[in-house]
C-alpha cells in the first residue's frame, strides 16, 4: 500500500509540474483575442461634436485606430494625451477614432473639452460596436489595417512607443500604389 501512495504523490507532481510549465511565460492579464487577423465589424457611428455619421466602411484603404474610453475612466485620462499627440504625429498615416464606452454624451463633451480632441470621437449609445468588438473594459485600442482586418489590440493605457510601434506595423502593411 505504501508504493501505491508513493505513486499517487508522484503523478501529483507531475500534474503540478506540467500546470506550471504550460503557464509560465503566457501574460496572466492578457485576455484571449478572437477577432484578431478578422475583418473588423462594421459600424456607423455619430461624432459627439459635429454630428455626423462615420462608418468604417468610408475609412476603407486607410489604416485605423480605434479606442474605446469613458469620462470616468482614470486610466483614460492619463492615455489621452498619447492619442492625441499619436493622432498629431500620425494622423496622415492612420484615422484615429475614438468610441465612447458606457458614459453619456454630456460627460464625454465635458472630458474633451478639458483634455482635448484632435480627431474624431464618436458616439455609441447602447454600446453595439463595443459589444461588436468584444470590449471588455477601457482604456481597450484598436488597430486595424488598410483592409479592413484587425491586426490587433492594446488593453489599458497605451505609451507612446507602443503606438508608433503599431503605426509604423500598419504603415508597412499598408500596399503601395505601385502593388
């Protein structure tokens, strides 16, 4: 009986090491992605300041960044002036966009009239497009190719470096006029 339980305690072990070599090295935070190398969801969207409807369809041939962001969101307002600096910086090479996640009208007005909109923010009232999208929370971007297809996406804030990374993807990805 004593090799029996030896053996059992064994297998155990085993099982432990084998849980732990399959998690080792995989992001604990990072949320599995079904819609990457997908062609992104269509929508038409109102922009909160001019009113006027936006669809990804007249965006096609152009590079995309989409992020989803709220007024009560901490971490959106520290992200905004990436964007908005990215969309200074990078607004000939991609559209930027950004979609209003679970918040009204009047608060995200309010938020972009302290931090500023350099591009275009739109409206998405009963959240069809974040539900489209498979957003979880905010701050969640976007990147989507000349084709249409999404390439990827970043959650939480994004820095800098990590946009210009993703720019400089798309921009390579992107036909040339002589293809």
């Amino acid at each position: 009986m004593n090799w029996r339980v030896t053996a059992l305690f064994g297998v155990m072990c085993l099982a432990l090491v084998g849980v732990l070599y399959k998690g080792f090295g995989r992001n604990p935070h990072e949320v599995p992605f079904m819609l990457k190398g997908q062609k992104a969801p269509g929508f038409t969207l109102q922009s909160l300041d001019s009113g006027q409807r936006v669809s990804l369809e007249q965006l096609k041939g152009r590079p995309v960044v989409v992020n989803f962001w709220a007024s009560w969101c901490g971490p959106c307002q520290s992200e905004h002036p990436v964007l908005e600096w990215g969309a200074k910086q990078f607004g000939t090479q991609a559209q930027f966009l950004g979609v209003v996640f679970e918040d009204t009208d009047d608060n995200a007005r309010a938020f972009l009239s302290r931090f500023g909109a350099s591009f275009p923010q739109l409206s998405d009232p009963r959240s069809r497009m974040a539900v489209d999208y498979g957003v979880a929370g905010v701050p969640e971007t976007y990147f989507i190719d000349t084709q249409g297809t999404i390439r990827g996406k970043h959650v939480g804030p994004i820095d800098p470096q990590t946009l210009a990374g993703w720019i400089k993807d798309l921009s390579a990805a992107a036909p040339t006029a002589q293809q």
